[in-house]
C-alpha cells in the first residue's frame, strides 16, 4: 500500500511535469475539472439519473419546443439539483467574465448566466430564444454571440451561447459547456429551424484553434467532496493521463444511443455470469452512475447478492459479499474493460454524506428504471470514467477508452 502510494505520488510528479512541457508546444490544451458533492441523500441522486435517462431515451419525441412548453407546466418529474458535477471554469465576453459550468458530454448547448449573470456588453442578441432539457432540470433564455475563453490560447471569437432568463436544477452553478455531438442542438432554438449549433469543440476546429475535432477527458477516483480530480484536453488526448493503447469504439448505429456518445457494449460479472449481450448505450459525464437497463440490473443484484438500501435508494451488500466481490467485465469495440470490486462501490469516507452509514458498502450500479427504450440500454456514468480514460472523436465518430494508473485504485 505505502509503496504503490508512494509510487503514484511520483508518478503524478513525473505526469504533471510532462503535461506542461506538451502544453507549452501547443494544442492539445488542457483545463482542469473541479468535482463538486451537493448531496443530502442518494435518493435524489439516482432519482436525477433515472430522470435524465429517461429524457436522454426520449429526447426526439419532446423536440417541439410548443408541446414541450405545454408539458413543461405539467411535469411529473421531481427536479432534483445537481448532485455531482464536474465543474470547469470558462470566461464568456469582453471584458471577461468567469462562469462555473458543467461539462456535459450528453448535452450540446452551451449556456451561461444562472447564477453569476450575464453582464458581457460584446455580446450580440440573435433575437432567437433557447430552450433545452435535461430530464431533471431545465434552462429557457435568449441566444447571443460572444467570444468565449477556455484558457488564454483557446479562444472561440463568435460562439452561440444561451444567457438563462430562468434554469431550474442548477443552484449554484453558472450553466452548462455542452461537448455532445452538435445534431443534440437541433429543436433547442425557437422560432424553430431545422440548423444545429456548433459546439465550443467545433468552433474551435473551425477555425483551426485546434488540430483535430476531439476532446480527451480524464478523472481519478476521489472520496473527498471537492477535488480537483479532473481534466479536459481539447484538440486530442493528455498521452500522460491513460496507459496502453486506447481501444476506438464506432458510435452506435441503434437509435437513441446513435444520437449522443453512444457505443455498443455487452457486459458480465466475473467469468461466467452474463449481465448484458450486445447493446446499445452512451457515455456520459453528465450521469454519476453506472446506469443499467432493470433486466441487467436485476442479474448484477442476484450475481452479487446486493439488496435495496431504503436510505439511500442505492443497492448494498455486506462486508463479506464484498470481500466476494467479482470484477465487472465491459467489453467493447473487441476490448475488455474490467471495472475491479473497488470500483463499483461508493466511496465509504462519504456514505453519511448520501444518508448512508459508515459501515454499509453501497454500490454504484443502479436501475435505469421505467424506460423501456431499445437502444439506451446502459449509460456508462462517472463510477466508470473514473476508471477510464475516454475520447469524443467528432471527426472519426468514435469513442475511445483506455485505463489509466487509476483504473484499479483502491480509493473506494
Ligand atoms: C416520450 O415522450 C412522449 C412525448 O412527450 C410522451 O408522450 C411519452 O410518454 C414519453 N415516453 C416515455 C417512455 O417517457
Ligand atoms: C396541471 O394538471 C392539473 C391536474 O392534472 C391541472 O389542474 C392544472 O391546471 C394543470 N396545470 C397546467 C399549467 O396545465
Ligand atoms: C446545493 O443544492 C441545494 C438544493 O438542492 C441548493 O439550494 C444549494 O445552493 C446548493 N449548494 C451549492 C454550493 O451548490
Ligand atoms: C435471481 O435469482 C432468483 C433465485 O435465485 C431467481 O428466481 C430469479 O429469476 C433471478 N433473477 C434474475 C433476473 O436473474
Ligand atoms: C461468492 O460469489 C460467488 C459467485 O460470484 C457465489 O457463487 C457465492 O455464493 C458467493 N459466496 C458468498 C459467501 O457470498
Ligand atoms: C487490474 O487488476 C486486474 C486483476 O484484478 C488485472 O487483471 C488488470 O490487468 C489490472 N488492470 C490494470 C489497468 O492495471
């Protein structure tokens, strides 16, 4: 333990001072992620994945934005708060004005201005009003033009950006960088018209900031709240941040999945014990959990003996079933990808953050619950990209994974 600790602080040592001399050549550039916890109890948070999945699986049928108004005064759905965000930090305007926003790759409208607000007088109104859902949580405002910094070499000069008149499930953050595909913008903008937004990552290929139409994102496993655990490269990938080769993965052809980061995966617990053939799901840091279709589901709680932990909502399992413990096999684009034991519980130093008690083991793997849409079978969550390495390569419409010196970390 003392060794391999000792190990990974040099490692680090070694990583950052690599990562800023490949900064100092040029592009890739690189932006550090923020980890936010506002979390009462986990309900809530898997209430919030559950809510987005199922706008995620049905995001075509809600794309008038006249039937989406009228639902909207009608909703079923609790608005829960974001409860685990990754938060960079990104100037809008001149002069600049900083906004903490989430990054989202299911999503591809970028928006400012629902807490610190919007003030920037370079901004040009379109006249176009911006609509957007995210199954928990919504933001409505008008669409301006401004230049729009990620760092000081990474600036986008005429990006569309949406300044929120009203957001709902965003108390404490500024909006939204969405990285999705561009097509997720179409039937965001009233009056309605059938053009998509180019996002932050394709204005920036555009106009030749970057080299190549992809983004590279990395995460290490943390159990404090607030961590600094994250990065964002735009223009290619952080060679520092993953190990091996990273496996490409060609988005899925099966709708809805087709739409977002989607890929084809199946999945077994240990050896032996199928959990999901060949499907189709997304990936997406917009989801804390790993998320499950219930047949899946159902098959991952029997395989490990878990139960339903009424408090938190979250399956648990004892120390013993822990101990017995088997890795979770992902297995995609011919490469296996092995979520260890460690991986698939909750961080134990938080479970009385999420209402739980310190000497339950919860898990990470939850049910995506009442949608029943072929084609969104799994949404691989941050309790998976912690562990992996991932890639949102526009240009070649593909996905890439890869481990990471953190992939079998015992953080948990
Ligand atoms: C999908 O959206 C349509 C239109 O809003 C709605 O009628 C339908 O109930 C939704 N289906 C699910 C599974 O949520
Ligand atoms: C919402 O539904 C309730 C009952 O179904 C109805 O009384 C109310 O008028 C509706 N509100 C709106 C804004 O449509
Ligand atoms: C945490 O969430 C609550 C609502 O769930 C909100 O009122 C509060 O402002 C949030 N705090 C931070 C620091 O984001
Ligand atoms: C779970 O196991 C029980 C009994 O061991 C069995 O009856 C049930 O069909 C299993 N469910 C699934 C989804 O495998
Ligand atoms: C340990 O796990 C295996 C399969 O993963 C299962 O068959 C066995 O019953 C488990 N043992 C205990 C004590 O839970
Ligand atoms: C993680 O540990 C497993 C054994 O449980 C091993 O097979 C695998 O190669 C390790 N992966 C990495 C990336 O170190």
């Amino acid at each position: 333990m003392l060794f391999l600790a000792a190990f990974t602080a040099l490692a680090l040592l070694f990583v950052s001072a690599s990562a800023s001399i490949l900064q100092l050549k040029q592009s890739p550039v690189t932006l550090s992620l923020a980890r936010r916890l506002n979390l009462t109890s986990a309900h809530n948070l898997v209430r919030h994945d559950q809510a987005r999945a199922k706008y995620l699986g049905n995001r075509s049928s809600n794309l008038n934005l006249h039937s989406r108004d009228a639902s909207t005064a009608n909703r079923s759905e609790a608005v829960d708060n974001q409860a685990v965000t990754y938060i960079a930090d990104i100037s809008v305007g001149i002069p600049p004005i900083m906004y903490s926003l989430i990054v989202d790759t299911g999503s591809s409208n970028t928006w400012v201005g629902a807490n610190t607000k919007y003030s920037s007088t370079s901004g040009v109104v379109t006249g176009n009003v911006v609509d957007v859902q995210y199954g928990s949580g919504e933001f409505a405002g008008i669409e301006v033009v401004d230049t729009v910094s990620i760092t000081p070499s990474l600036v986008i000069a005429h990006q569309s950006i949406g300044v929120a008149k009203e957001a709902e499930g965003f108390d404490g953050i500024d909006g939204i960088i969405g990285i999705g595909p561009a097509g997720l913008t179409k039937g965001t903008l009233l009056p309605a018209h059938d053009d998509q937004i180019p996002t932050i990552t394709d204005n920036l290929y555009t106009d030749k900031v970057i080299a190549d139409n992809s983004i590279g994102i990395f995460f290490h496993p943390t159990n404090v709240a607030e961590d600094l655990n994250g990065q964002i490269t735009w223009g290619g990938v952080d060679n520092s941040k993953y190990t091996g080769d990273i496996t490409y993965i060609p988005i899925t052809k099966s709708s809805p999945a087709s739409d977002y980061w989607g890929i084809d995966q199946s999945i077994t617990y240990g050896s032996d014990t199928p959990i999901l053939s060949s499907s189709a799901g997304i990936v997406d840091t917009g989801t804390t959990l790993i998320m499950l279709t219930t047949d899946a589901f159902n098959k991952y709680k029997n395989a490990t003996g878990a139960v339903d932990d009424q408090a938190t909502g979250l399956l648990s399992i004892t120390p013993t079933q822990y101990a017995n413990l088997s890795s979770l096999f992902f297995i995609s684009g011919g490469t296996t990808f092995e979520l260890v034991p460690n991986a698939q519980i909750f961080p134990r130093t938080l479970n009385t953050v999420i209402g739980g008690t310190t000497s339950t083991i919860y898990l990470m793997i939850a049910d995506l619950g009442s949608i029943e849409v072929a084609g969104l079978a799994f949404i691989n969550g941050y309790a998976f990209l912690e562990r992996f390495y991932s890639v949102y390569d526009t240009t070649n419409k593909r996905v890439g994974l890869a481990t990471t010196p953190f992939t079998n970390a015992t953080t948990n």
